[in-house]
C-alpha cells in the first residue's frame, strides 16, 4: 500500500488527502496514492486537522497523543504518524478492507 509505510520504530506513517467541510467524516478510499478522507469539520483554527486525529485515533483504537501530523498541517495533503496500532486495524482502513 503506497499511502502507507512503517517505520523501523513499529510506528506507521499514513499519506493522506483531506477533504474537509463535509457532510459527514469517513474514509472514502484512494485518492492517486493517498488514503481520501472526508471531515465533516471545517478547515479553519486548526478544525479539521483536530478532527483528523480524533477520527484517526477512534478508528485505530489508539490514543489522541499516538497520532501526530508530520506535515501538511495548512495543506489537503497530509502526512500522519501513528504509533501502537495494528497491522489488522491498518488494514480495515480501506472501505475494500485493503
């Protein structure tokens, strides 16, 4: 999977493309080699990247502070480490299941 890679630390690194101000927060599938994701948060004060971790650290079963945005924090295209997930909760991502 290209949007995803681990880290030698265990840790995960996810390549995204946001959409924010949409109706409804969910994984929505590739996007080019990004994971999409559409916030249903606006993308102002920081939103929708706030929105982001949470919804990723729901999702992954993981807590807020074992998510952190790398890069893109102003930008659609973003880069996110996430520490103590599973490979199987990785998988899951996708609406396919990978």
């Amino acid at each position: 999977m290209v949007w995803l890679s681990r880290a030698a630390d265990g840790s995960v690194m996810l390549t995204l493309h946001i959409q924010p101000g949409a109706k409804k927060t969910e994984i929505v599938g590739l996007h080019g080699e990004a994971l999409k994701i559409r916030l249903a948060a606006p993308p102002v004060d920081g939103k929708a990247n706030a929105a982001l971790i949470a919804y990723l650290a729901r999702v992954c079963g993981v807590s807020r502070s074992d998510v952190a945005l790398v890069s893109g924090e102003s930008a659609r295209a973003k880069r996110v480490r996430i520490t103590g997930v599973a490979d199987e909760v990785l998988a899951a991502l996708l609406p396919d299941g990978g």
